[in-house]
C-alpha cells in the first residue's frame, strides 16, 4: 500500500512506554518488536507500519518526510534542533531532567569549566546564557567517568532517580530542561496527508489527557 503511513519510534526506555499507548490507540505490532531484528513493522491497522530506530536518527527520518510521525525525546530535539518538524503532542512518557552534575560537594568558582557530555549544543547554550566560560567534551556515552578520570569537571546528562549519579560520587546541579517524549510529524505531510494524520494525533491527545 503506498499511502501507508510510517511512524519511527524511538528503541529502548522509550519503546517499552510507547508501546502499551498505541496498544491503547488500537494499534499493535504484528511481531514482537523486542525478540525480532527486523526494523520495520507492520500493525494491526493495515494503513500503519512502525519503524524502530535510534532517537537521535527519529527527526532525521521524520524531517525527510519517509517517516510522517515519530516519537522521540525532547532532549533530542533540544538538542539537534526540530527544523522541518511539528511537535503537536507531549506523551508525557519516559520522563525526565535534563541536568548539570558535578562531584558530590563541587563547589565550582572556576573561571573556566570543562563539561563533559552527549549534549554539546544545549550544554553549550547553557552555560553562555550563564557567562561562563566551558570547555566542551563531547562524548557518547558513560558521562559520569569524565569527572572521575579528570577529563571533566562537570557533565551535562539525563537524570531519572539521581542513582547512576549517587553510584558514581556526583550529584545533580541545575535543571536546564524537563524532558518527556513528543509526537512529532512532518510539516509537508501534516498538510498534504491531514485527513488521516490528524484523527491519530487527536486518539493519541485524547489517550494522553485521559491518563
Ligand atoms: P538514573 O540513574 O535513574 O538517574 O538514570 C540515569 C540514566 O538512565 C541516564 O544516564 C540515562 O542514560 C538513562 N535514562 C533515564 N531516564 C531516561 C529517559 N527517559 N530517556 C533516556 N534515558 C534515560
């Protein structure tokens, strides 16, 4: 079927609380997602295949118009930017902060920080509104041994319960952002498909609101 529409969801955390929303909005993989290796799903509506990706590929897929709807964290949207893209609804689903985080006591008053992140461009947004001065390490992953190994003094990261912080000595500083997943959808395709991509967005708010 070639009008069939596509929505990227975002694999991992994000996933698992997605899932049982669309479930609710009658729509469900055919197979398990989690035990198969294929990418692309069909579902029980037969106008709706899944794909399952990287969130930081989801605004990519979305932004080319392959993909008309994703699901993805506004962490990644801070991040790389929402250019080419609505973001119609907040799922208020794998919530969490956006925070600084130093060693437990940091006390800073350095005229220059080096900050350790995936998040270089919020981080360094950040700390210019700030005037100060950060040195920007960007890494993929496992902030918390930056400052451990002295690579950093402070991370940028995602925080939930605060536990991987605590496991590693830090603590959290500043809150730059609360962040929860977002529907996103093509701008081209919200106008040229809004027949068929607006009743899902409605079923999706309505789920939402309802709780
Ligand atoms: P916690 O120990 O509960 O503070 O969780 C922190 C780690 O879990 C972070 O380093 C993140 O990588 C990951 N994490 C927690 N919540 C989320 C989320 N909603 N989305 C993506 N990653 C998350």
């Amino acid at each position: 079927m070639t009008d069939r529409l596509t929505l990227a969801l975002t694999k991992g955390r994000i996933l698992k609380e997605t899932l049982p929303l669309l479930a609710r909005a009658g729509i469900e993989p055919l197979e398990d997602v989690h035990s198969s290796r294929k990418l692309v799903f069909p579902t029980t509506r037969d106008d709706l295949q899944l794909i399952i990706i990287r969130g930081s590929d989801v605004p990519t897929y979305v932004r080319h118009g392959v993909a008309q709807l994703g699901v993805v964290g506004k962490d990644i949207l801070l991040e790389h930017g929402a250019e080419g893209l609505y973001e119609p609804l907040d799922l208020g689903i794998a919530r969490c902060r956006l925070m600084t985080a130093g060693p437990t006591g940091w006390r800073g008053g350095k005229a220059r920080v080096r900050v350790a992140t995936k998040f270089v461009n919020i981080a360094r947004r950040h700390f210019a509104a700030r005037g100060v001065h950060a040195e920007l390490i960007k890494l993929y992953g496992a902030m918390e041994l930056a400052p451990m190994m002295d690579l950093a003094d402070l991370i940028v990261d995602i925080v939930d319960t605060g536990n991987t912080l605590r496991a590693n000595g830090m603590e959290p500083l500043e809150e730059i952002a609360a962040i929860s997943s977002r529907l996103v959808v093509n701008k081209a395709a919200m106008r040229s498909s809004h027949r068929r991509i607006q009743p899902l967005v409605d079923q999706l708010a309505s789920l939402v609101e309802g709780g």
